[in-house]
C-alpha cells in the first residue's frame, strides 16, 4: 500500500465537501467512487472509508463492488502510465514479453506503480494499431514495433527529460 502524499490528502478534503452534496442511497455507490477516483486519480483506502461511511455501507462491500470493475484503480497512477497492448496482434508477436520488461526494468508488476509515482504499469486491450505490433504506450505516446531491447531506452528517455526539465526549473 503506497501512503497517502500531501496531494492525496488535500484531494481527500476536496472529495470530503464534494460528497456532502450528492444524493445518499446504495445506488450512488458507483457515482461516488467515479468521483473520487475522479479527484484522486485511484481509490485509496481512506477514500473506500469516506464512501463506505456516507452511505452507510460496510467497507468490504464498497472495496468489493470497486474491484469489481476494471475502471477502478487501488494504486496511484504513475505521471508516466506505461500500457502495454495485449491485443491479439499484439499477444501474438510479444507482448507478454514487452510487459515482463516493463516490470522487470521498473522493478514493479502490472497494476503496480514505483514508489517514486514516476511509472506505473498495466496491460490493455487492442489499442488499435495491430500493424505495429506489438504497441507500448508511454504516457501519450505510441510506441510500435516494441522488442525487448527498447523497454530501457524508453524508460530512459523518460527519466533523462524528468531530470532536464527539473535543471531548467532550478536555472529560472
């Protein structure tokens, strides 16, 4: 479980005066999540509590519905979301292999996201370019014709322009 950042914790005081106006009843309980996940970005534990406490539901029973649907993510999202496509196209020239260096190079497995929120990591589906397959994406950009070798290059480049952005910030 990854702890709250002083982020999180100012989003979790929007979403305290966000929720005091929506409608109460079961039926808001997947509204209310989208919402918080909404602010938040993922649905931490404190944010199940608040939902499960205004609704007057057990806890379990909002952490079941929640991970029930994919929509709803439990880990932060990392600033540069890495999806990797597992569509046919995609599965059948590697991409299994694609995510398996993803994971091996940022130390982190699929749904997970680095301690540093620099990265996370999660399959999808058919992203819609099968004749570059296999397909990464790394934050918006497509990344097609994926091998193996190109996963550090890629996680590279991220981290060398995170590091020259922030010179440029401390040089002005």
């Amino acid at each position: 479980m990854n702890p709250l950042s002083s982020e999180d914790l100012a989003n979790i005081e929007v979403l305290k005066k966000q929720i005091k106006d929506a409608p109460k009843g079961r039926g808001q309980l997947i509204p209310l999540l989208q919402m918080a996940q909404n602010i938040l970005g993922y649905l931490p534990d404190k944010a199940l509590s608040l939902v499960a406490d205004y609704l007057s539901i057990n806890r379990s029973d909002v952490y079941g519905v929640a991970s029930f649907y994919n929509q709803f993510r439990f880990n932060p999202p990392g600033k540069n979301p890495v999806k990797v496509c597992m569509g046919t196209a995609c599965h059948v020239r590697g991409g299994e292999i694609i995510l398996e260096n993803f994971e091996r190079k940022l130390e982190i497995k699929e749904g997970d996201t680095t301690e540093d929120r620099e990265f996370s990591i999660e399959r999808v589906a058919c992203v819609g370019c099968c004749a570059l397959a296999p397909v990464a994406l790394v934050g918006e950009t497509l990344h097609g014709h994926m091998a193996p070798s190109k996963v550090e290059g890629l996680v590279l480049r991220v981290q060398l322009e995170r590091e020259k952005a922030e010179r440029e910030a401390g040089n002005s």
